[in-house]
C-alpha cells in the first residue's frame, strides 16, 4: 500500500510538471500560429519534450505530444492534446 501510494504520488507530480510543459507549447503557439517542431524542458528531477505538429487535413488544430519522464523514479507519461486556433480563445481537448 506504501508503494502504491508513494507511485501515486510521483504520478500526481509528474501530471502537474505536464501542465509546465503544456504551458510552454501553447505559449509557443501563441507567439507564432505557424510553430511546429519540438523543444525540451530539463530539469534536475523531470524532463519533458513537447512536439507540436499541425494536424493533417484540417487547418487550424495544432497536435500537441508531450513526453514526460521523472528522473528521480522512472515514471514516465504521454498526453496528447488537439489545440484549436481558430477559436478565441484557444480551445484544447484531449485526444
């Protein structure tokens, strides 16, 4: 029960690093509808790389992919999140 809890624990951290890290990938939208590519946040206990893509066939919706891992106890985790542009504000679903 001590290590479920501990594991529940980690996974709950790494969740509020990916709203970081979501943040950044949508600022970087923000500041230039065209972005696309990827970048990486490294910190001492988690990193996280986001790629944004635009998604095939319907203009407007960026893919955002992130890849989280925390260092300190192998947890890793993979959102993917459709954000549309189009709208005012930006709307985001998880997909």
């Amino acid at each position: 029960s001590l290590i479920v809890g501990k594991m529940n624990y980690d996974y709950q951290i790494l969740q509020t690093h990916a709203e970081t890290c979501l943040e950044e990938s949508v600022y970087k939208i923000k500041w230039g509808v065209d972005y696309t590519g990827s970048f990486t946040i490294d910190m001492e206990d988690w990193s996280c790389t986001s790629t944004v893509s635009n998604k095939e066939l319907e203009p407007g919706i960026k893919v955002i992919e992130m890849d989280l891992t925390d260092k300190n106890n192998s947890v890793q985790k993979h959102i993917v999140k459709e954000l549309n542009i189009n709208s005012n504000p930006f709307e985001l679903k998880n997909i």
